[in-house]
C-alpha cells in the first residue's frame, strides 16, 4: 500500500509538471523497447541498456514504472531516448534501493543526443548507500549529462538520494521546461546527504531556461562557469527545506566529476 500511495503522488506532482510546463511535444514515434516490461516491479535496466546500445536511433519506453537495479548508459551520438506520454504523464524510472551509480550516465563521447518525456524518481527515502553522501557525490546523482549539443526537455528529475537531480558537463547544450523535485536530504547547516536540482560542472554555450525546482537541498542550480551561457527564465521555489542558495556561481576543479 505504501509503494502504491507513494507512486500515486509521484503521478500527481507529474500532472502537475504537465501544466507548469506545457505538454511534450508530439513525437510521431511508438514505444520500441519491448524487452522493458512495465509495472512489473522486475529489473528492467539491462533491457532499456540494451535498446540504447542497440536501436537505429531512437528509444521510446512505453507508460508505465521501470524498476532500475543497474545505472542506464547512453554512449552514442544523436539518439532520442524518450518515453509515451498518457493524459501528461510520462513513464517512470524508479531506482531500487541497492541501485549503485546514477540512474543514467551520458558518456563523455556521445554527442547530439536527446532526452525527454521521462521522470526519473531517486527513491531517497528507500535508497540504501546514505553512507557514501559525502564529499563528490555524482555516484548517488539521478542524471550525469555528459557530451556537446544534445537537449533535455520535459523531463523530471526528483528525489535522488544526494549529489545532484542533474549533473551537466559539456558545451552547447539545452536543458528546458522540466522539474528538479526534493533531490536530496536536508538537516540545517550540518551533515549531508544533500542534492542541488541542477549542477553544470561546465556550461559553455549551455542554454537553463523555463526549468522548475522545488525544495533542492544544496543548491538549486549551481553554475560552474563558462562562455555564452545563459540561465533564464527559470522558476525557483523554496517552502520547507534548507538549502544553501538558489544560484551560485562557482569554480569546480578541472576533470570534478569525471
């Protein structure tokens, strides 16, 4: 009953990211990764791995919740990974409570790609490796977006257990109209584990615009410097937890984050 109440609210807090945000534009794509069996509560990361290593060029999950064990890999160019929207509701990835890593990590190489029409949930609340939140975190991170000119739009990106909803370095890249939710733990001034809703490591030529994020627990969105990047437009709410600030602008140390 707990895990139903729990995907339900998730499920109204994804309504709602439909009507801050505005519906995900129409995709004349059907669902094609039909080793990902939904609302099975069975592992369905080596098969959505499998459909992103292997599909011509696009992935397209069909409604419902995926259960991730293992962290998803995106590691080629110009790929559209993406899910079918019912009634504004994207599918869900859920992470396990043992899932070790990010739920997807871009590599480095992969460029050109985008990713939309999907919430990725951190289950913080059941996740276990609390223990590792300290110091860089990204191995705890919902999403590490790595690579040049791709786009993410329209996602969701809530409840990691600490380290950040969205980890960003690269160059050229958009990230718009999608929702950065209760990443992280908050206890004052102390002791993490936190999370910041979005962190760009680098952000040259990066475009942040018309994002919400809600009750980030580091920092909303933390800017790592760069030339021509442009953060705008965004809205930024805070109504419980602590956090540290609502931008920052910062310098990360060469090659953080990997």
């Amino acid at each position: 009953m707990h895990h139903h109440l729990a995907l339900t609210r998730r499920v109204v807090l994804l309504v709602l990211l439909a009507c801050l945000l505005g519906a995900v534009p129409a995709r004349a794509q059907s669902p094609n990764c039909s080793g990902a069996v939904p609302n099975d509560n069975q592992d369905d990361s080596s098969a959505i791995n499998s459909c992103l290593a292997n599909n011509a060029s696009s992935v397209v999950l069909a409604f419902g919740t995926y259960d991730i064990d293992a962290s998803l890999s995106l590691t080629r160019d110009n790929i559209l990974f993406t899910g079918e929207i019912v009634e504004g509701v994207p599918p869900t990835l859920l992470a396990r409570p043992d899932l070790d890593g990010a739920m997807l990590s871009v590599d480095p190489g992969a460029d050109g790609w985008e990713l939309s029409g999907l919430a990725f949930v951190g289950n913080k609340a059941n996740r276990t490796g609390g223990a590792d939140c300290e110091g860089y975190r990204g191995a705890r991170s919902n999403i590490l977006a790595r690579g040049n000119n791709w786009t993410i739009h329209h996602i969701a990106s809530n409840e990691t257990l600490c380290g950040t909803a969205l980890e960003v370095k690269g160059s050229g890249y958009v990230i718009r109209n999608s929702e950065f939710r209760y990443n992280g733990d908050e206890s004052g001034s102390g002791p993490e584990p936190w999370a910041d809703g979005i962190t760009l490591l680098t952000c040259d030529g990066g475009s942040v615009h018309d994002n919400y994020l809600l009750n980030n627990t580091d920092v909303e969105i933390v800017n790592g410097g760069g030339d021509d990047c442009v953060i705008e437009s965004n809205t930024i709410e805070h109504t419980s937890d602590y956090a540290f600030a609502g931008i920052l602008v910062w310098y990360f140390d060469e090659g953080f984050g990997g």
